[in-house]
C-alpha cells in the first residue's frame, strides 16, 4: 500500500474542471444564401469593362497614327530615295 498525499481542494477542483469536457451541441448547417455584395460586384465589373472599351478605342487610334506615319515614311524615301539601303542586321 501506499501513501496518499493530501492535496488542496482547489488543486482538486482544478484539476476536476480540466478533466471534465463539455457536452457537445449538434446544430444543423444553414442553407446557403446570396451574398449581398454580388450587385456592387456587377456594377464595378461594369464600369472596368466600360474603361477597357476606351483604352482599346485609345490603342486603336494610335496604331493608326503609326501606321499613317510609316506610309509617309515610305513616301518620303521613295521621293529622296534617303534610306532604302539600310542594314537591319545589328
């Protein structure tokens, strides 16, 4: 046999409240719901799309600004025949 040392209660009750586990709730799981954000996502969707319109429309305009500029270019050296013979190897 052996000795059983004495111990304070509020050891024990320590102990006791770390040892017992709580009982467990079972709850159900809700259905899922729209969230509320999908029209300020739509509407901020729309204004990028509407931004992305006028820089294709910007692109646009200036491709054709550089292509005018290289029909004058080509102009040009036909006239003066200055830079026909130009080595493109670098």
């Amino acid at each position: 046999m052996g000795y059983i040392l004495p111990i304070q209660q509020h050891e024990y009750s320590d102990y006791q409240r770390r040892m017992v586990t709580n009982k467990r709730t079972i709850t159900t799981v809700e259905k899922p719901y729209k969230a509320g954000l999908q029209a300020k996502y739509e509407e901020l969707q729309h204004q990028e799309e509407i931004r992305n319109n006028k820089v294709d429309l910007i692109l646009n305009e200036v491709e054709q600004s550089v292509s005018e500029f290289s029909e004058v270019d080509a102009i040009y050296t036909e006239i003066t025949g200055l830079g026909q013979f130009i080595n493109e190897r670098i």
